[in-house]
C-alpha cells in the first residue's frame, strides 16, 4: 500500500482535515482505515495514539506498519469516501507538552552531565524518563532550573531534513540506528534529537516542567516528570495540600515541614510518658494480686504491648490463669499467661468457646475474640 501523507509531521497543530478512505478491513477490536493523508499521530517514540473522529467514526487507536498508517475504527468507512477526520486536540496538546518538555530536559541533561535518554513514555498519569546514569537531587535541581529557563527564552522547536552530508557533519542525540530521511527536532541551546514526534511550536508553550520523583533504576535515574497543563494541576494540588496542613498546624506554609518534625518529638516524648504512667498504673494492680488468685480484667484503650506489659505484670504475682481485655476493632483484644504453665492449650480453648484467633508462647499468648459481653468472658474463666 502507498505510504500514508502525514500531515503531524509539519503541521503539528492541524486538527481537522479531510482525507480519502484507502481501505476498510474488519479486524478483532473493530475497522482498520487507511487514508491517503492524516494527521492523526500513531503511537511511537513514547508518544501515546492520537484519538477522535473520522466521519461519524470514533478512532480508538493509531499504528504505523511500513509506513501506512492504521486507524482502528468503530465503525466501517468506505473506500474512495471523502471523510473529515477530527484530531482529540486537548489529549494531543497534552501529549505534546511532555513530549516537548522531555525533549528540552533530556538535551540539557545530555549537555551539562553528558547522560543519555534510554527510555520515554507518557501515559495517562504518569510521564517518565530513564537516564543512564545515576543523577544527584542538586544535579536534577540544576538541570530543572536550566529547561524551566529554556521554556521562558521561548526558542523555537525546529523540524529539519537534513542531507545526508548535513547530518554528518550534526552532532544529535538518536536512541537507535536511523536509516532513510532521519527527522531533526532542534531548539536552539536546548536540544537537537532525531525524533519522530509531534511537538509544539516554541518552548514559551510547554509552560512549565517539574522532576516529580527520582528513583536510582538499571544503573541510572529513573524520573517522573509533569510538564505544561499537567504540571499546573500537581503543583496547585499539591499547593492546597501544604495551605490545609498549614492550617491544621497553625504554621506558616514555608514551615510546615519543621511544625510536623517538632510535632514526631512531641508525639515520640507523650508516648514515652504514657509509657510509664501505665507501668505504675499496671505495677499498682498487680500489688493488689495474691498469690493463687485468677485475674479477669477488662481495661480501656490499651495497645497490644500494653496488654502484653499488664498481664505479665499480673501474673507475676500469682502461679493462677491471667487474662487482660481491651475493645479493639469488633471485638475484644486480650493477653494470656499462667506462671509456671503452658498457657497455649487455655488460648486455644479461649478461641475455640468464645470465636477468638490469635498464639503465642507458653508464657503468653495474645489475639481477639469476637465476643463483646465481658460477662461472657468472665463464665468462661469460672469454669477453669
Ligand atoms: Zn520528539
């Protein structure tokens, strides 16, 4: 089949367009179209299909094989028809934003750190870029400042076909060998990369570009980045976020960082009080034990290690069963220990009488049960 006209390629901000239906074929998922031009971008180099409309059509997805180009259709068109075709512009002004921000930030991270772009790919939440090499946090600091400068120099985003004399003589990023016509993205102190992508027309457009994460993958950097429309939405998103911790901290919102640290060490200073209120609390109770007295108890609010601390205290008071409970989740949360005795088999009874789970050692044992009356609780241990 002839090579598909693509009008993406020099005219990145045609939206509309009429072509003439080549060939219609039913396939798995719908139609495959062919026209003699479109401007419709196919999946490639990282850069997502384009979507919309052909006719009354909804284009689903775009392919390239050969050099034809593929719309998958939910519904048949007609070979020899005239058809408008409708590009999705919001999705595809999107995917140019990254894409023409990946290109800025991948060309000034080759100049100043020498590193190389070995993977790309946006998708609806997420764009990524792998570098080779391992990138430190004031290193992606720098090279973020350059490519949001890069964006405010509004340089524009140049597509050349070079002779292959030209391109010789060219020094440009490529992720793979090229034959035929190779396709040059060059923006001027930023990039030069042979590309296959759509783009906008000056950097001024990408508005904006923000490294979200850095994560050390494969020897290199693997990076999540947000640029144009996208990294607006992060950036107020995340802006509410600092106001309402701000708030909720009574910080000033360029502090909140140090307002949560003071608030870990005062949190990490109550427990420790805590602490040891409760060990006098737990060590007045079991002066109370004498010695060969069972112990039931219920008590309010105590953690696991709480309920763990109390009954071991208990039990070392008497050579008789101890049993602590706490309400925790739908149940009941308890502790388990019998000096002198493997308190195992009295946990397994206890889950078994009373719809409990939960183990331990033969000095303790620790679980739930999902029965809630204590009084239940205290019939259980009247027939030890
Ligand atoms: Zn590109």
């Amino acid at each position: 089949m002839e090579p598909t006209k693509r009008i993406y390629e020099n005219e990145s901000f045609c939206f509309e367009f009429t072509g003439h239906v080549l060939d219609c074929q039913p396939d798995k998922k719908g139609w495959l179209v062919v026209l003699d031009r479109t401007a419709f971008f196919p999946e490639g180099g990282g850069q997502p299909a384009d979507t919309g409309l052909l006719g009354q059509a909804h284009v689903l997805d775009v392919h390239i094989r050969e050099n034809v180009i593929y719309h998958l259709t939910d519904a048949p068109l007609t070979p020899g028809q005239e058809v408008k075709g409708q590009v999705d512009s919001t999705r595809r002004i999107d995917h140019m934003e990254q894409h023409t921000g990946e290109h800025i930030l991948s060309g000034i991270l080759h100049s100043l750190y020498g590193v190389e772009n070995v993977g790309f790919g946006i998708s609806a939440d997420n764009v990524r870029l792998d570098a080779n090499l391992e990138l430190s946090a004031e290193q992606l600091a720098a090279a973020e400042e350059a490519a949001n400068a890069a964006i405010r120099a509004d340089s524009p985003v140049q597509v050349l076909y070079p002779t292959d004399q030209e391109l010789a003589a060219m020094t440009y990023r490529s992720k793979k060998e090229l034959e035929g016509q190779v396709r040059i993205v060059a923006i001027p102190g930023s990039d030069v990369c042979a590309c296959c992508g759509t783009h906008l027309a000056r950097t001024g457009q990408v508005g904006i570009i923000k490294i979200l994460s850095a994560e050390k993958y494969k020897g290199g950097t693997r990076l999540s980045l947000a640029c144009g429309g996208r990294a607006w939405k992060v950036l107020t998103h995340d802006h509410d976020q600092v106001s309402q911790i701000s708030a909720l901290l009574s910080a000033k919102p360029d502090q909140v960082a140090q307002a949560v640290q003071r608030q870990g060490e005062e949190l990490a200073a109550q427990k420790q009080r805590c602490a040891l209120a409760e060990t006098h609390w737990f060590e007045s109770l079991a002066g109370q034990v004498k010695p060969g007295e069972k112990q039931v108890m219920l008590a309010e609010n105590l953690s696991p290690d709480s309920l763990r601390r109390l009954c071991l205290a208990l039990s070392e008071k008497t050579d008789a069963p101890c049993a602590v409970f706490s309400p925790g989740g739908s149940g009941l949360a308890y502790a388990l220990a019998w000096a002198g005795q493997d308190v195992r088999p009295l946990g397994k009874a206890l889950n078994e009488a009373l719809s409990g789970r939960g183990g331990g050692k033969p000095v303790l044992v620790q679980g739930s049960i999902a029965e809630t009356d204590f009084e239940k609780v205290r019939a259980f241990f009247e027939t030890l």
